[in-house]
C-alpha cells in the first residue's frame, strides 16, 4: 500500500499558480527523485507535502501507519545557521524534538537515538564540535543524522549535495542509498539529473511537462531525455 | 571604598537595586542569544519605545497601577512582531523600526499635550534613560519583580529544548511535528514582560544593550547553545552588578553605567575570542 498518495495536487502562493495537476504515489522503499527546474515548484511540494503550507488544490493522503510527524526532513540551510552556536549533538538530539511531545527534556533512549544517528553518519566524532565551524559536508551528514531522529520510514531531502565538493557529493549520494537499502523511504528534491538517474527508482519531473513513473520510463519518455539532452549540451558550452 | 560601600549597603533600597538589577539583566540575558541570532536584535528596543508609549498613556490617565496598561500593550505589540516569524511581508527589522518610532513619537506627543507635571523633560529623560526610581523601589515593588523573574527563568528551562530547536530551524522544527508558532508566541511573551521589567533598571533606550550584549559576548567565547547560554547569564548578572555598585560609588548613573559595563566585557570578550580561536586554528 503506498505510504503516500498525491492527487491533482496545485501548488502556489496565494492566486501565482507554481505547478499544477501533480499526481503521483511513494511505497514503502521508494527512492523518488523529483527534478526539474528552478522555479519549477520542487520546494513549495516538499513544504507541502510536510504541511507546512497548504495545496490551492489536490489532495496528500498518508497511509500505511505514517504520521505526520515521522517524516524526517533535511532543508536547505538557513542563513541564521551559518553563525549559530551550537553543537553537533545540541543539532542532531533536537531532531529527536516531535518525539518529545510536550515533555521538556530529552529521555535516555532520544539521547541514544541521537548517537546512533551520529554515528551512522559518522560524525560521532564530532558531536562536541560547533556545528557552524565545520565543512559544508559534514553540516549535511549532521543535518541528515537530525533527520534521522525524526524520521522512522521516511526521509525528505531538499537539495542534499547542493554546495558539496565531489567527493562530498559522492559521500552523501552513497549514505542516502544506504539509508534507502535499510528500508527507509527517500524523496529527494535534485538539480543532479544524472544522479537522480542513477540512485533513484522513480522519477517525478516538474515543470511544463509533469511526468511521474520509474525510472526506465523516464529514460524513454521524451521530457527526460529532453532535459538529459539539455545538460549535457550545457556542460559541453 | 569598602567602607562606603558597607555603608550603602545597609540602606535597603540599595539591597533592593541589587537585587532587582541582578535578576532582571538574569532574565534578559537568557533570551538574548535567541532574538540575536532570529536577527531580532532591536526587538528589544522596539518594544521598549512602545513600552515608552504606553507609559505616557499611563501617566496622562492617572493611573495608580500603570503595569496593567504597559504589560498587555507591549505584550501584544510583542505577539504582533515575532508572530510573523520568517515568512513575514514587512520584514522584521522594518516592522521594529515603524513601531518602535510611532510609539515613542505617540508617547511623547500625548505627554507634552497632556502632561500635569511641572518637569515634562525630567519625566521623558528618566523614562528614557533609566531614573532613579531603581533606587526608590518599594518592597512590593521588589517582590512583584522576584516572582516574574522567577517565573522567566522556569519557563525558559522548561522550554529550553524547544526554543532551540525553533530557533535552529523553525521550518525542520514544524515539520517533525513542534508547534512552532506557539513557541515563537512564548517567546514573543517573555521578551516583553522582561523589557517592562527592565524598564526601570536601564529606561527604555537602552535595554538592548541588556537583552544583546551578553549574548554577544557568550558567544565570542562558547560554541555550543547550552554554553553561550550559561555565560550569558553569568556575564550578564556580573555586568549589573558591578554596574549598580559602581554606580552607588561613583554616583553616575544607574542604566547607562550598567551598559558602559557591559560594552567593555564585550570588548574583552571579543579579543579573548580572537586569541582563543587563534590558538584553535
């Protein structure tokens, strides 16, 4: 049963239309990568989609024993971050927060759950190290730990590798994979065709052309190729 | 020196100005390093202006108690600035610097039209600038400042854990089910019960310097939230009270030696920041 079912879903702020007409649905397990170009909409979905703005109109139904507050969710950097004080744990254990309800502090097994995420993306070393002071790779691999803590099965991922060097970039690609063979679902926004293609098992394109469907589909279907064919030649330029 | 300060302290209404002095700059530097860090730095000044407003709505009313007009107004006009949070049409900052000269422009208009007193700018300087009414404080007085203080700084431990993760990141926060708006709301609160408290140590131009400096400080030293925190408090409760002290001694005055005090901490604060990191680095 899918985990997540979108219909005619139009998005915009207040009466400017950003996209209109997406439908689509995410099982359990899925990697979906939604692509497309700037302005496209791929942001306002994934705030819609984690309710924190509302459709003009469509639908988002959840199903399969997925509550609102289990999605865990990796945002594209605030300005306010970048001079935060704060450590890496004080980061990653705030992730932890929705499970905390309306009890003010941190219980023994939400600090635990917060190690293990440190560790699982490997900056276990680093927890008492200031969050702001650290390369733009491990903020990602901290901010994906705190996602960790919130997520249970799904994990929301807007533009993870955007200002990473390529090693960076690889690192992170093959965390989220892991993360995706332990069961756990990704949606991820991307400008990365190429990696979308390669990582993800379903494709949602943005923009004039909507297309959703697997991955193989996308590589026949035109909008793809189109878009495939338009990086390329930009790269050659 | 020491004998002219035993001596004071024998007279309460010094004890008094100690004790309120020190656990208002308590209070005010808790919440510092949050508005500093929202880019709400001159909140504390917006709402003091307003605060001013009030004030002079207060007076011209004759109010005996004026706290029940000052505290809902600035409260409010509190609610009002931090409730649009990031997403707001009026950025921050704009919104601050319109209320915060329509109140003061408001506040002093009403008192010069108004006024019965016979030193209009003796009452609009102190009201600004912090009196001497630190030091005419009742013992009512006192204890009503106690028990809000105390109550600032239970909530903001309570709530801890929540404001930061708000302030780290209010959209993540939202998303993983927190109800942000709530705790923007919550702080929206605090800060303004602080300010009206700390209106009578500093006067209403430069509680800023209270609500801001020490986090500034903490955090040329510290590193992570919880540390910049404490030494917020620590420095903030040592800069009043050295402040009120040199101010009894020396006979200056009360809120903008406080300040003086502050400013120069800032100072060491900064180049201890610089040597320190330049050994880490």
């Amino acid at each position: 049963m899918a985990i997540l079912t979108v219909q005619d879903l139009t998005l915009g702020y207040e009466s400017y239309v950003v996209a209109k007409d997406l439908s689509f649905t995410v099982n359990s397990g899925d990697y979906l990568c939604i692509v497309g170009e700037n302005g496209s909409g791929k942001t306002t979905l994934m705030k819609t989609l984690l309710r924190l703005k509302s459709p003009m109109s469509g639908t988002i139904r959840t199903g399969d024993g997925l509550e609102k507050d289990q999605i865990g969710y990796l945002p594209q950097q605030t300005a306010v971050q970048k001079d935060f004080p704060a450590s890496v744990r004080e980061v990653v254990l705030s992730g932890c927060q929705g499970r905390c309800g309306r009890r003010p502090f941190y219980n023994r097994s939400e600090k635990q759950l917060a190690e293990k995420s440190m560790e699982r993306m490997g900056v276990a070393a680093l927890a008492r190290r200031c969050f702001r002071e650290l390369s733009g790779g491990q903020q990602q691999r901290v901010l994906l730990a705190r996602a960790l803590c919130a997520a249970r099965k799904v994990l929301l991922l807007d533009e993870p590798v955007s200002g990473l060097d390529p090693k960076a970039t690889s690192e992170m690609y093959d965390l989220i994979e892991g993360l995706n063979r332990d069961g756990i679902t990704i949606i991820m926004i991307s400008h990365d065709i190429a990696a979308a293609v390669r990582y993800a098992t379903h494709i949602l394109h943005m923009g004039e052309r909507v297309f959703f469907g697997t991955k193989e589909e996308y590589l026949k279907a035109e909008a793809g190729s189109r878009f495939l064919q338009q990086k390329g030649g930009e790269r050659d330029a | 020196m020491l004998e002219k300060l035993g001596m004071y302290l024998q007279y309460p209404f010094v004890r008094y100005a100690l004790i309120v002095g020190v656990l208002i700059a308590l209070c005010s530097s808790l919440l510092g390093v949050t508005l500093v860090l929202k880019r709400y730095s001159f909140i504390g000044d917006g709402l003091s202006h307003v605060a001013f407003g009030a004030m002079a709505v207060a007076a011209v009313l004759n109010l005996t108690n004026e706290m029940l007009l000052v505290l809902p107004i600035t409260i409010i006009c509190a609610i009002l600035l931090l409730r649009t949070g990031q997403h707001a049409k009026i950025k921050g900052d704009a919104a601050i610097a319109m209320i915060s000269v329509v109140t003061l422009a408001f506040g002093y208009l009403i008192m010069n039209i108004f006024s019965t007193s016979s030193n209009l700018s003796g009452d609009v300087c102190s009201t600004l600038f912090g009196s001497t009414s630190i030091l005419t404080l009742t013992k009512r007085e006192v204890w009503i400042c106690i028990a809000l203080s105390v109550a600032v700084v239970a909530i903001f431990i309570l709530f801890y854990n929540k404001i930061f993760a708000v302030t780290f990141d209010e959209d993540f926060a939202k998303a993983s089910g927190t109800d942000a708006n709530a705790y923007n709301l919550l702080v929206a609160i605090i800060i303004a019960v602080i300010i009206v408290l700390a209106m009578n140590l500093v006067g209403s131009l430069l509680i800023s310097a209270l609500v801001i400096f020490p986090a500034l400080s903490a955090m040329r030293l510290f590193r992570s939230f919880r540390s910049v925190t404490i030494c917020a408090a620590v420095l903030s409760v040592f800069c009043a009270f050295l402040g009120i002290i040199i101010s009894i001694l020396a006979g200056t005055p009360v809120g903008s030696t406080i300040v003086a005090v502050d400013a120069i901490v800032f100072g060491l604060c900064y180049i201890g920041g610089k040597l320190f990191g330049g050994i880490h680095a």
